[in-house]
C-alpha cells in the first residue's frame, strides 16, 4: 500500500508568498508575542465593538504610538488584528492568540524553552547532541536539566507537558482499571501527576514512580503533599542505563509521553526491561501523540514542530513519532499490541499491550 503525505497544489504565486511567510517567520513570532504580552490584543478584545485607533491604544497601554504602529502593521500580516477607517480590531485568530489555552501553552513553550536554543538546530543534526540547550547551561539532556532551569523556562515547560496529559488522564483510567491491576509502575512518572490523579481515583492502587533522582526527589514532595505517602513510592535510577534492571512485580505499567523522549535504540531498551518487569498477565499501556494518526492538520503541524524541540534542546535523538516506528518497536520487545485508542484527550492515542 502506498502512503504518500502532504501535496504540492499550490500555485506559484501561493507557493513563494508562503515562503516569505517561513523567510519571516521569527521575527513575526516575535511580534506576536509583543501584542499579546504588551496588552495590545487585550486592549483590542475589550474594545471589539468600536476598534480603537493607534493613538488610543499607545495612550491606554503607556506605550509609544511608533512602537504600537509597526506590530499592529505587523500584526495585520499576521492575520491578528483588522483596520477600517484607523480602527482596529482583533480577529478570529488575534482572539485564539490571546484567549485560547492551547495556542498559549505552544507559544510559550517555543518562547522560553526553544527560542534561543533553535539557533543549534543544524549544529544539533549534524552532531547528534542538544546543542541549543547549551543557552541554558551545561547538560546532556533537559530532563537532567530540569530542576535547575530558570524558573519561568520551567514553568513553560512543565504546563506544555502537563496541558496534553491533563486532557488525557481522566479518558485513560476505565482502560487501565478493566482489568483491575492492584500494582502500577509508573515509568518516567515525573512529578508524579499521574500516580498522584489515579491513586486519587481509585483507593486499592499502589504505584511506584520511576525516573531520574531529580524528578523523583520533586514526586515525593508532591505525593506528601497530595496525602498519598502510604500508596505512593518512588524508584530512582539513570533510565538509560541498561544494566540497570526495572523493579518487578507489577501488573500493569504506564508510560505517558515518555518513549518521545528517546531514541528508537534506547525505546527498546526501555520495552525489553518493561518486559521483565511486568507480571506474565500484566498490561502496558502506552499513551503518546503520532504525527500520522491526529485528526486535524494543526495537530499534526505542531508535532512536527515539538520533535524539532526534542532534536535541538531535549536529547537530540528522539521525536515525536509515526505510530508504525512504535508498533514495530513494541512488537520487537515481545509486546503485542490488543488495543490501539484514538482521540484520547487533545491529541493522544494509547497502546493497551500483553506479553506475547
């Protein structure tokens, strides 16, 4: 069967005024920023029924009529803002910039996180490494690196990562509680929001957190905090390191955006030692994102472009994948796959998985 992507129908024309879109587009990034964060789409949101001219706008916001002139400028190339008669007025896609969840979470994320390190992206492929994480000190990995970013680059990061898992978790329980598992390992756990939700959900479930000492050191504070110190346990090991079994005696284990974070090679290591771990009834279940099984175009985009992350500043190897590379992988580590779930939460699907 022959699967082809993407197509080439636009007119020339088309074609070489989207490619002075992608010639500009950090700097119009910028501007948008500018505009949502300067109070200038607020401004213009709070105003919609009248517009309000560069003037009005500079005098409200304290800000200079020259400065509110070029992004407004900018900001009508971009679609954000409308003018008539030297009023303007936010559009459909100025209003998604400054009121919609989602859209704030990516711009943030690719603000503080990825901006300055993108510069590397071509030094990050051609060198296997994450070069552009260099802009924020000296790690082999970000998730080495995480309780010591700066902290508005942390926040950026952890609500990029939770607002995905967030919309996920509640859709996910009734599949992993079918089969009522007593013990969960929660592998790459984090800071624990997953362990934390579904001992909250369900109060015969003991789980162990597995992941690196900084992140484990941050889930135990947030597992006392949360009332849940009896039911709730941390493990801490280097996760790369494959001599380093995974502790047994589980049947069932989660992982939740977590085999995006590695390469192909190091994700099968990581499913061979799940393998062993894992009682000879027990289930794995899997939960991420593929670029080729979302159901809008937007979804996909933002994959592609959240792998680039991973490639420049996360560990330079890993993406976020075409659901055939991990089908291929699970089934190489022993793992069958029973049930292949769409549309969990925003953008996931989940492998339910059974020893072979």
């Amino acid at each position: 069967m022959k699967i082809t992507y993407g197509h080439d129908n636009k007119t020339a024309l088309q074609a070489k005024f989207d490619a002075q879109k992608i010639a500009f587009g950090p700097i119009m990034f910028q501007a948008s920023i500018a505009l949502r964060n300067l109070g200038i789409l607020d401004h213009l949101f709070n105003n919609r029924k009248t517009g309000s001219t560069m003037e009005e706008i500079a005098e409200a916001l304290n800000l200079s009529v020259y400065g509110v002139k070029v992004l407004l400028e900018a900001g009508l190339s971009l679609e954000m803002v409308q003018v008539e008669q030297d009023r303007y007025s936010i559009t459909k896609t100025g209003y998604f910039i400054l009121k919609d969840e989602l859209t704030r979470v990516n711009m943030d994320f690719v603000q503080d996180v990825n901006y300055l390190g993108m510069f590397k992206l071509q030094e990050a492929i051609t060198n296997g490494k994450p070069e552009g994480l260099s802009v924020f000190g000296q790690w082999n990995t970000v998730y080495e690196a995480l309780a010591e970013l700066p902290e508005k680059v942390r926040k950026s990061w952890f609500a990029f990562d939770h607002f995905y898992s967030d919309y996920a978790f509640p859709e996910v329980l009734p599949y992993i509680f079918e089969n009522k598992p007593t013990k969960i390992l929660d592998v790459g756990g984090n800071t624990g929001k997953f362990s934390i939700f579904c001992a909250g959900n369900n109060p015969d479930i003991q789980l162990t957190i597995l992941d690196l000492p900084g992140q484990v050191a941050e889930a135990n504070n947030n597992i006392e905090s949360a009332g849940f110190s009896n039911r709730i346990s941390t493990h801490a090991l280097n996760l790369l390191d494959d001599s380093i079994p995974f502790p047994k005696g589980y049947d069932a284990i989660w992982m939740s955006q977590f085999l995006d974070c590695f390469s192909q090679e190091q994700i099968l290591s990581l499913l061979n030692r799940s393998y062993n771990a894992l009682d000879a009834n027990g289930s794995l279940f899997i939960l991420e994102t593929y670029w080729d099984r979302q159901a809008y175009p937007a979804s996909t985009y933002s994959l592609h472009g959240t792998t680039l992350y991973f490639t420049a500043i996360a560990n330079g190897n890993s993406q976020m994948y075409h659901s055939r590379d991990m089908v291929r992988l699970v089934e190489a580590s022993g793992f069958k796959i029973d049930r292949m779930i769409d549309n969990i939460g925003v953008s996931h699907t989940l492998l339910e998985c059974s020893k072979r």
